[in-house]
C-alpha cells in the first residue's frame, strides 16, 4: 500500500523532482506551491506524512507547521536549507517531528519519511484498537 505524502514547497522544479524520486519509492504524492495551499490539501487528503519546506514566501514554514497541528498529527518532515540551530529548534517547537538540511540524500529522505509514515501508521491503528476495545 503506498504511502500517502504530500509535499509543502514552493519551488516547483524541486517538488516535482522530489515527486519523480520518491513515486517508485512507495509513495502516492500531492503537491502543494504554498502554505497555504498545503494546510488547506492536509485537511482534505489526509497524508500520512508532510514534507515541508520552511522558507516560502506569505506564509512559512514554522506558520504552516503550526496551523497543521491545530488539526492534524500527520508527521512533519521538514526539509530546508537552513541549518541555524535555533531555526531548526524552532521548527520542532512548532511540531515537526523530524528535520533535514537541503541537500538530503534520496535513500535518506525516503527511508526518513517511510519511518514516519510507519511511525503514524502504528499509532493510528493502536488508536483505532483502543476505541473498539472501548
């Protein structure tokens, strides 16, 4: 069953590569160009895992991790080029689950987002088990 991932990230080329890479990696993927698209496709598709970028014009990244979390504990990855320790804590403060410096090897991304999904996937199910225990 492949694995439901949507990707914030307002640099169209890289999205779109970042699709052809991982769709034969196990993954079924939406794109989103803006955070606010992406907080608007996380609500309607329900990913299994969020790949997000933090640097994106109007709303950024940290604003989109936070909205999603209002509603949502889809797993964030985020993915940036930013590597400010402060920056990168700030982005788990805001809920991310996990952070990647651009470049990031394919091998390591998909098997960091698999993990997650796995992750999500797990507690999902334990969830699902506990209300129908209850």
């Amino acid at each position: 069953m492949a694995i439901r991932l949507l990707i914030i990230e307002d640099d169209v080329i890289l999205a779109n590569t970042l699709k052809t890479i991982l769709e034969p990696e196990g993954f079924e993927i939406l794109l989103a160009e803006s955070g606010e698209d992406g907080i608007e496709q996380a609500r309607r598709w329900n990913p299994e895992v969020i790949l997000l970028d933090l640097m994106m014009p109007g709303m950024d990244g940290w604003q989109v991790c936070r909205a999603i979390r209002q509603f949502s504990t889809t797993p964030i990855l985020v993915q940036s080029a930013v590597i400010n320790p402060e920056m990168v804590a700030q982005a788990l403060d805001e809920g991310a689950n996990d952070y990647l410096v651009k470049p990031t090897p394919t091998g390591v991304l998909a098997a960091r987002l698999k993990r997650l999904a796995r992750l999500h996937r797990a507690s999902t199910a334990q969830n699902d088990s506990g209300k129908a225990a209850g």
